[in-house]
C-alpha cells in the first residue's frame, strides 16, 4: 500500500558563486527526490541578507508533493545542501543552497530536528511573498492566513528577477 501524498513548501535560498543557478538547480533536484514531485514554484527574488552577512539572497518556494515523512523530507533536503557544496562555519553563515521545510500539510511539528511551521518564515519576505506567489490563500497551521503577516515584513526590500 503507497503512502499518502503531503503538500509541503520548501524554501529556498543562496548567496554564494551562481546564487541563480544554484536555486534553478535546486528546484530541478526537488522534483527528481523519492516519491516527490514539484507541483509550483514562486518566481526567484533577490534580498538582502537578515542577520547575516555576505552577497545578496537569490531565494524562491517550491510546492511539492511528497510521500515521504517530514523528517524523511528534511534529511532529503540536507543531503541536497550537501551536494551544492553547504558548509555551516557559524550560524547564519553565507551559503550556496539552503532548503527548509517551511510547511508539511497542516502539520505542526516540534522536534529535535525539525520545527513546521518554519519558525521564522512569518517575518521573512523571502519566504512570504513567493509562498503568497503560489498559494494567495494558504493557511499556516497554528498561525492563520499567511497574508497577515505581510505589514510586519513590508520594510525588508525583496525584488522580483525571474
């Protein structure tokens, strides 16, 4: 018997050598991990950096659906990191392809490993503005409609580029 399929976004972001490239690259790898497909994607934004230093962001949101648990999704995801070459010297250190679970169906999960919603997406443009791109009407589980958040984030510059 399959495994149910889950809506999920991901989030995704770079700022180190072919910043774009990087993203559309991940974006084509999303589709060809296990029992996942990539059924939207926002167009790509440039931001700058929020608690972190480096070039500016190349950032964008994928939906997927997947039967792979949340935490099989994560390791999926930091196994993708790891083939662009992702380093973690410090926190919020500059990278060449971050991807976060933002969100798993209507799930809310809080473990070890894992926190969906994502925990800070509420206060991110890079991430609201493609999610809202996507789906205008998602509902962030725990939290409401996304669209909400919005005010709180309209002084971080995000531009659109693709």
């Amino acid at each position: 018997m399959s495994k149910p399929q889950i809506t999920a976004y991901i989030g995704i972001g770079s700022n180190l050598g072919d910043a774009e490239g990087h993203v559309l690259r991940a974006l084509t790898e999303l589709d060809q991990l296990p029992t996942t497909r990539v059924t939207g994607q926002s167009s790509l934004f440039r931001t700058a950096p929020i608690d972190s230093s480096g070039d500016d962001y190349i950032n964008a949101v994928a939906r997927v659906t997947t039967s792979l648990s949340a935490e099989e999704l994560l390791q999926a995801l930091l196994a993708l990191e790891q083939t662009f070459g992702r380093e973690r010297p410090y926190f919020n250190a500059p990278r060449t392809l971050d991807l976060d679970v933002l969100l798993y169906g209507d799930e809310i999960i809080a473990t070890p490993t894992l926190s969906v919603p994502h925990p800070r997406m509420t206060a991110r443009a890079f991430v609201l503005i493609p999610l809202l791109q996507i789906d205008p009407f998602i509902i962030i589980p725990g939290l409401g409609a996304a669209h909400q958040f919005v005010p709180a984030v309209a002084d971080q510059a995000i531009r659109k580029i693709a």
